[in-house]
C-alpha cells in the first residue's frame, strides 16, 4: 500500500511520514500536479497559516488536481490545515477560497479559552466514524490550532463524526464518501492517534 503525502512545505509532514512507515506503510511524497494524477491514497498534512496552504496549491496548479483525485473517488485523509481548507472558507484568510468539498466555513474559536488551542483534549463521537473504529470513546488527541469548523454555529455543517469541546464545540472528525479529515495531529497523538492512520491505511487498502 503506497501512500501519497502532498508536500507544500508543511513541518509536520516527515512526522506523518515516519508514523505511517511504522505501520508498515509505503509513501511518496507529491509537489506537482502530475504527481497527484497516480496517487492511489492521499494525506494533506497541515500546519500553519491557512493563507500559506490555498497559495502553495494555487501557484503549484495543485487546487484542480487535488479536487479531481479526490472527486475520482481517491481515498484522501486531512490533518488539522488538511481538513480546514475542505469547506468553502476560512476566517484566518476571508479573501481566499477553499476547496468546497464539504459545506461551510471555518471560523476563530471562540470563549474565554487562551489560542492556540494546543494540548491534549477528548473527542466526542456522533456517528459511527471509520476512522475512530476500534478507539476508546474516552480517548484523547493532540491538538494545535485557533480556528475550526465551529459546529455550533449555523454555517450548515453536515458529515461530522467527531467533535471537541474547547470554548466552543467544533469538528474534531469529518467523513463523506472517501473523504476523511481530522483537526487533531494523530501523528502526536499516540496509540489513538496511530489507530486513526491504520484505520485509514485499512480504508485505501
């Protein structure tokens, strides 16, 4: 099984990389539009501003190829950033849009809580979620991130499975099709968060 990391010059990439070779996973790692055309499973590691991610895909030609694998029905996992630039736009960079494959906007965390939401915190299921199958409902992951898809709020949100509780609830885990993002890092997330990649390992087989 050959894993294909979309590399714009995200940190938390070789991370991701080294947690999926322990699992026994074969990956490549793709900069341009034609690498993307073979890929037979993608993961969009994400870290940063989300201004910096749309821009690297955008001046890449990276956007239409993304879209198209994962419309040609191509597993694709998102982590953190990865699952953000899925709706249609983002607080953190108004000006730009988003992918648009799943409704809705991603908006600043809102409460009395300090940002970055950064630590560990529990994710709280709502629908049966591939990606958490086998994981202890009590589980917690490790998060790094001040903005979110607020479920809470009435952007019309749909295809969540998970969700967190930092000041405001907010999608910890969204599913559609072949379409699996999570906001949490499982790469540093431990034995919960190496269950998320072999589950989704599982999924693209």
């Amino acid at each position: 099984m050959k894993i294909t990391l979309l590399d714009y010059g995200a940190g938390n990439l070789p991370s991701v990389e080294r947690a999926l070779h322990r699992l026994g996973a074969q990956t490549e790692q793709a900069r341009t539009a034609a690498d993307l055309e073979n890929a037979s499973a993608l993961i969009l590691p994400g870290v940063g501003h989300y201004a910096a991610l749309i821009r690297a895909l955008d001046t890449n030609g990276l956007r239409e190829a993304l879209v198209a694998a994962i419309e040609r029905g191509v597993p694709f996992l998102g982590i953190c950033l990865g699952l953000q630039i899925l709706y249609e736009a983002s607080e953190e960079a108004p000006d730009l849009r988003g992918l648009g494959v799943l409704d809705g906007r991603v908006r600043a965390l809102k409460g009395a809580v300090k940002l970055p939401h950064m630590g560990w915190n529990q994710v709280r299921s709502r629908s049966a979620s591939r990606l958490l199958q086998g994981i202890d409902p009590a589980a917690y992951f490790y998060f790094a991130h001040s903005y979110a898809a607020c479920s809470a709020n009435a952007d019309g949100l749909t295809n969540i499975y998970a969700t967190c509780l930092y000041g405001s609830e907010f999608v910890a885990v969204a599913e559609k099709e072949n379409i699996s993002a999570v906001q949490f890092h499982p790469e540093k997330s431990g034995d919960p968060g190496q269950r998320v990649l072999q589950n989704f390992i599982r999924i693209a087989a």
